[in-house]
C-alpha cells in the first residue's frame, strides 16, 4: 500500500478568502485597541494601573536615572525615566500618573515614551518574578542570575551583558522562543506518555491518545506563557504549534511556508502590536530560514539536517543581525557548536534547577563570559534587506537560496576581518 500524500491547505481560491478573513479580523483588532487608546487619552494625565517588567540604571545625560518599563492594565507598554534611588519594583504593580498628551496611535501600539509618577506601590508580586527570585536565589553571581532568569521566565538581562551575549551571538539560544518551546514539549511528552498509556489502556482504549497528550502539553505550554506575560517570540511559537497540529491533525501538510504564512498572517491579525515587535519578526525569520533548508534538503538524514541547520540559520541571521545590533566577537562563530551543545545543556540544568545543584555550571559560564570579547562591526542596512529579499525568493528559487547562504559566508568573513 502507497504512503498516503499530505496535501497543503490553500490554494488561489481560498487564499484570497483567508486573506479577506484576516483583514475582517484586523480590522476589528485595530478598532478595539483605537477605542482601548481614546478611553485611555480621555485624560492628559491619567492614573492607571501597570506592572513593572524591568527596571535598570541608565546613564541618561551623564546623570544616573532608573530606566522602568511598565505594561499598562490596557496592554500598551511604556518607559518612564525616573530617580536613580527607586528601589526595586521589577513583577509588582503599581499605580501610576503618566503624561500623555502627545501619545498618538501609533506611539500606543509601538510602546511609548512618557514622565510619570509613581503614585502606589501593590504587595503582591507576579508570578514571572517569583520564579525569578527562586532562580536567582541559587546563584551567586549577577550575570549568572540574569543569564538563567533570560533562559527560564525571560526577565531581561543588563545593556551591558547583553552586549556581551550579542556579541558572542548567544542572544537566540538565551531568548525563549519555539526552540525552547520544542525542547519542553519532547520533556512533557517523554514523561507524560508511559502514565497515559498505563491509563488509557485500562480506562479509556478507545481514545486518540496523541491527541489527548498534545493537549495537555498544549494546556502545559499555554500557562507557561501566560505565566511569562506573552512574550512575542512565544506567542509566534504557541501560534506555529497550534496552526501546525491542527492542520497536521487533518492530514494536511505543516512543513511548508502556508503553515507559517497562516501561523504569522493569523497572530497579527487578532494582535496587531505584534507587528511592531522585533522579537516577533526575528523569530519568524528563523523559522522561515528553517523551512527553506528543509524545501531543498528534506532528503538528507534527520542527524544531517539536525548539523547542517545550525550553521545555516547562523549564516541567514547574521547580516540582518548585523545590520540592526552592529556588535561581533571571536566567540561568535563558537556560537554554532555551543548551539548545538544547548540541546543537552538546557534539560539538564532546567533539571538541576530542581535540586540545590542550579549553579553547578556557574563555574565554566563565568569563564566562558570572561573571555567574551565585544567589537562594534556595523554593516549596511541594505545588507540585511537584501537577506530578507533573498529569503523570501529561496522560497521559489534555489538561485536565490544559494545567494542567501554566500551572503551570509561573505558577512561572517568581513566581520572576522573587521575585528582581526
């Protein structure tokens, strides 16, 4: 008996009628966070309720000042600069007094600038940081607390270390995204699985077990990042997961660039901030990068592709990383194997965290940061663009796949160069 074929989703037909669905659904996104903006600037100096989700010392002028980030009940972030003796407020609410007459809605949707005055402070402290205090508990040093907070809840690292982490070309491996979220998703399923099985053959035999354990993974992963406050790069991931097993549940294809089209065409549509986060379209570009290796290479073996792809999404990445962060070391290119070592590290001390043993590699992460090294190696904007161009028609053509891989060899070399 032939394999059965999966098939894809759209084709010309009902593309345009998705299309016109996602511009019905952004239409009605847009006008609910237009109404959500003017209730907000009834006001030019409104008291609103909002949690703090970093707070940092910045030079500011040549005068220390406390940088806080703060996301308001209405879901819109803002950055307020204030004294540099504010104690620490990171994960507790506040009431705050911000001015806000010349916020427009665009401003609102991107994240704003504004002065405020923090009028209430709130006991209670969220979730994120709770769990961020017991991670950080189990270190001694700063960067180490930052470096695992970063890894596990995404609390922000310092501008300083993460200049240093960009510039070692760490900052994808430390920034929770569908990477991490696939790790945890093989841990749930590897320790889930033997106790459903021992129930549903006693129990309920006659259940779709893979579908029942997707969704409890499902549900496991959505508190997570509910918990974490819906971090852009996660909530692309949590969209990817759910557009790619309800299509896969149907037999229809989920390796393909529909999949991401629909996963990223519906995220923005139901929230259009997302279209101003670089987060956001970071981690899409790493998937689209993903897929078109596998267009093109899907017939080598799985520990082939598992190699191959790690070099070449370091290779896309770079001129567009480049182009935006403009910071290279010599520890960059060690990135490529210490990526792929990170499939071994990250179960194991997420496991240690769960003993008194967390910061058993603080040791060789100390050393390792130590000899890090940063150099400013600034390269056109047009160098990045070129790599999104060049991307998006590798999708059709391997020409430009080939294009795409020299201009990424060609930007690591000159950045090596640069700093030699």
């Amino acid at each position: 008996m032939s394999k059965l074929e999966r098939v894809e989703l759209l084709d010309r037909k009902s593309g345009s009628f998705f299309i016109l669905f996602l511009l019905f659904i952004a239409s009605l996104s847009i006008s609910f966070d237009y109404y959500k903006f003017t209730e907000f600037k009834r006001f030019d100096d409104p008291l609103i309720r909002a949690e703090v989700v970093d707070q940092e010392i910045r030079l500011i002028g040549e005068q220390p000042k406390t940088s806080i980030k703060l996301r308001l009940e209405n879901g819109s972030l803002c950055r307020c600069v204030m004294s540099p003796y504010l104690r620490d407020l990171r994960g507790r609410e506040v009431l705050v007094e911000l001015q806000i007459k010349k916020v427009t809605f665009l401003d609102y949707l991107k994240g704003f600038r504004a002065r405020g005055v923090i009028q209430e402070v709130y006991p209670a402290l969220s979730l994120k940081e709770c769990w961020y205090r017991i991670i950080a508990d189990a270190h001694e040093e700063q960067r180490m607390k930052e470096l695992y907070g970063a890894l596990f809840v995404a609390t922000p690292m310092s501008q300083e270390f993460q200049k240093l982490v960009g510039a070692m070309g760490l900052s994808h491996i430390l920034s929770i995204s569908g990477y991490h979220f696939g790790i945890l998703s093989l841990i749930a399923f590897f320790f889930l699985r033997p106790l459903y099985r021992r129930l549903q053959n006693r129990y309920f035999p006659y259940r779709n077990g893979n579908r029942d354990l997707f969704l409890i993974v499902f549900g496991l992963l959505f508190f997570y990042l509910w918990a974490l406050e819906f971090i852009p790069p996660m909530v692309r991931s949590f969209g990817m997961i759910a557009v790619g097993y309800f299509l896969y549940d149907r037999g229809i294809k989920i390796v393909s660039f529909q999949t991401l089209l629909i996963a990223v065409g519906l995220l923005l549509a139901f929230f259009p901030k997302l279209f101003f986060s670089l987060g956001f379209w970071f981690s899409s570009f790493g998937v689209l990068s993903i897929f078109i290796f596998v267009r093109y290479y899907d017939h080598w073996k799985p520990w082939q592709i598992f190699l191959a792809l790690h070099l070449w999404c370091y290779l896309v990445m770079l001129p567009i990383s480049l182009a935006i962060f403009g910071t290279f070391g010599f520890w960059h290119v060690v990135s490529i194997p210490l990526a792929l070592l990170f499939n071994l590290y990250y179960p194991a001390v997420l496991a240690l965290h769960l003993t008194p043993w967390g910061n058993w590699f603080d040791p060789y992460l100390e050393a390792l940061f130590n000899a890090g090294d940063v150099h400013a190696v600034s390269i056109p904007m047009w160098s990045g663009i070129l790599s999104i161009g060049l991307a998006v028609a590798a999708i059709r053509f391997k020409s430009a796949f080939w294009a795409l891989g020299l201009l990424g060899s060609a930007t690591l070399i000159g950045a090596v160069y640069h700093i030699a």
